[in-house]
C-alpha cells in the first residue's frame, strides 16, 4: 500500500503551484484570454520586461488581489532602446520569470517574440508630445515614443480591465495615464509604490549589473532625492535650491556620474521653479556603465505643522 510518508520524514509540503501558461502568440493569448471575458472575469495586465524581481512582484501581487485573471507580459522591447548594446546587455532570466509567475499564481506569461510584436517596422507609433520634453527624455531620445507604443499595444492585445504600473518609473507612468486618456483607451491604470533595498536602492532589473562596490556607491541617488524631500517638507519652495542641495549628496566618486536631477510637475512631467504643491523629484545615475533611475513623491510644508491648542 502507498502511504503518503512526507509528514514522518518532515518534508516540506510543497506550495500551491499555479498553471503560468506561458503563451508567444498574439492570437492564442487573445483566444484564452476571450474565455475570462465571456465569464466575466475581470482581466489584469502587468507588463514587464522580465529579470523579475520583487518590485515585479508586488505589482502581480496588487493584480492577484483585485482580479480573476492576471497576465505578465515578459517582453524586451527593441524600439525603446536608443542604444544596441543596451539592449543587448539587458538581463534576461527568463525561465526563472515563469517561475516566478507560478508561485505568484499568474495565468497567462505573455512572451511574444520581437518578429510576433512587430512582424514589420511599425509604420504608426505614438508620439507623447512634451511629456518626453524632459528627465529621461532628452537623455534616451525615441524612448518614450517606444515605450507607448508598446503599452498602446499590449494594451490592444490583452484588453485587460486594469494595468499595473509602477511608479519607480514615474514619467513612463505619467506617460502611460496621458496615452490612455488621449486615446480613451478603456482600463483602469493602478500605480503601486516603489520596492526598496533595507538602504534605500529601488529595486530594478539592472542592479544585477552592478559590481559589490558600485552596488554600495548606488544608493548615491536615493540619498540626494531624500534630501530633495526633507528640503521641501522643511518649507523650502525654491526649486534651484532644492536641486543644488539635493545634488550635493551626490558623492565625488569617479564610478559615478548624475545624469539628472529634476523637480516636476507629477502630471505633466514639466520643470517647475517654485514648489507651492506636490511635486516629483527625479534622477538618473550613472553608476559605472549601468543607468538607474529613480524618483520620490515629495509635498511641501503647509507651514502649520505646529499648532498649539487653544486654552
Ligand atoms: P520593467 O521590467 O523594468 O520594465 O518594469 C516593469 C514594471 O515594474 C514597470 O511598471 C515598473 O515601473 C515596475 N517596477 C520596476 N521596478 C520596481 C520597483 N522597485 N518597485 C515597484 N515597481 C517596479
């Protein structure tokens, strides 16, 4: 007789593993994805570019929790990279992805090939006007207008109820939120908060291209965006001394050089001169050859943080 003996051997039990179906093509993920719809499901879109990590996580987390279907796509999208060898060294971790999405009990892994997504140079992609007119913009030009392209498209594709969207990449979500509203395209967009390291680092896939010593140097950037907040909060509106003071946290270290550090406005993404409401402070550093960005929520003292009580 068979006797199931893993609780006398003391072995862990193993988790819930859920299906990941991991589907490349286009009209397959939209045949599945017609069953949800027709059941009423409501359908959850995460879209990634995989070498998942926790900050990933917590976006599918937010998606389990409020849908009946979640799908991630894992997709590198050539035409937001302005460099080949950025994309070339781009982490991938594919098969560790799809695990990833099982534990975290994900339906469908859209993986599409570059040729599945694009079968020809687009003729028609999105232009985002000036919210590319700064930050990451300048720095990274034809990005943006590849990133909405292919968020207009895997939107098109998965026809979710709502997508998930993090808001470590705050110009591409303001980006994101203008391109849905200009395009009435149909979805909720949920931002969720950005994932930290224990010292602060966000969470991102190109941290695995980071040596130990310039692992250490990197939190370089959150330290001067959290200048930028505790200047603002202390009352400080002039937006200069805001940048000047937050830029002199940056350490003098050869490995790393501030690409930008700029206050703006969180909806449109414009440059702002005196802070008289909630305001998004953001950078890019270079830390040795790898690129990281990152960004804080930051509101201005109201000047009554102190209020005695009448007698
Ligand atoms: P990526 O794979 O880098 O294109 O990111 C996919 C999604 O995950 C985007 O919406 C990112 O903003 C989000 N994301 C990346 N890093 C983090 C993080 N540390 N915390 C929360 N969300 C993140």
């Amino acid at each position: 007789m068979l006797v199931d003996i893993r609780w006398k051997q003391r072995l862990p039990v193993p988790p819930l593993v859920m299906n990941a179906e991991v589907v490349g093509s286009i009209a397959v993920l939209r045949e599945r994805l017609a069953e949800d719809r027709r059941t009423g499901t409501i359908i959850g879109l995460v879209p990634t570019m995989g070498a998942l990590h926790a900050g990933h996580a917590s976006l599918i987390e937010r998606a389990h929790r409020d849908c009946g279907s979640v799908t991630v796509s894992i997709f590198v999208n050539p035409l937001q990279f302005d460099r080949a060898d950025d994309l070339r060294h781009y982490p991938r971790t594919f098969d560790d992805d799809v695990e990833t999405c099982r534990r975290l009990g994900v339906d469908f892994v859209f993986a599409p090939t570059a040729t599945e997504m694009y079968p020809s140079q687009p003729s028609c992609t999105v232009d985002v006007g000036r919210m590319a007119d700064h930050l990451c913009g300048p720095h990274r030009p034809g990005h943006f207008r590849g990133v909405a392209t292919v968020v207009l498209k895997l939107l098109q594709i998965v026809q979710p109820n709502r997508a998930y969207f993090g808001e470590k990449d705050a110009q591409q979500f303001a980006i994101v939120r203008r391109l849905v509203a200009d395009f009435n395209v149909p979805v909720q967009l949920v931002g969720v908060s950005t994932v930290r390291e224990p010292d602060g680092l966000a969470l991102s896939s190109r941290n695995r291209l980071l040596s130990p010593s310039e692992r250490q140097s990197a939190t370089a950037l959150f330290h001067a965006l959290s200048e930028a907040k505790r200047m603002i909060a202390a009352g400080i509106t002039d937006a200069e001394i805001v940048r000047a003071g937050a830029r002199g946290k940056i350490p003098a270290d050869p490995s790393l050089r501030l690409e930008y550090l700029e206050i703006v406005d969180p909806d449109d993404m414009q440059p702002i001169d005196r802070i008289a409401g909630p305001v998004c402070v953001a950078g890019a550093l270079l830390v040795g050859s790898t690129r990281l960005i990152d960004n804080l929520y930051c509101v201005p003292s109201t000047g009554h943080a102190f209020r005695p009580q009448p007698l």
